[in-house]
C-alpha cells in the first residue's frame, strides 16, 4: 500500500518535502514510511493519501495485501 502512495506522490511530481509540508511534519517522517522503516497507522495513511489527492480507501481495497 505505501508503494502506492509513493507513486502517486511521484505521478503528482512531488518531493517528500512537499508531501511533508503538506502533512505538517518533517521530510524523514515521510522517508521512514516510504523506505518501511516507519509503519502508518489507518489514519495516517488517509491523511498522506488525502494529501497526495487520491482516494486512501480505493487504494487500500486495489492493494494486494496477504496476511503475516
């Protein structure tokens, strides 16, 4: 699901900076999720999904996702 959200921040030619301001949080926030180091919660991913102007829910119901 995070790879999707990095696609979209590339398709919208954003930098994590950007993404970031837009979150109101610092650039390595928005690194640690994008390299896995930092998971998001439900509510985040919404938010940096909202920002990136996509739908977090449609995106969260195309991924592929197995269970651990």
């Amino acid at each position: 699901m995070i790879e999707r959200l990095v696609d979209a921040r590339k398709r919208e030619g954003l930098s994590q900076e950007a993404v970031a301001q837009r979150l109101g949080k610092p650039q390595q926030y928005v690194s640690r999720y994008e390299t896995g180091e930092r998971r998001l919660d439900i509510f985040e991913y919404l938010d940096a999904a909202r920002v990136l102007s996509v739908d977090g829910l449609a995106l969260a119901s195309e991924a592929d996702v197995q269970p651990s």
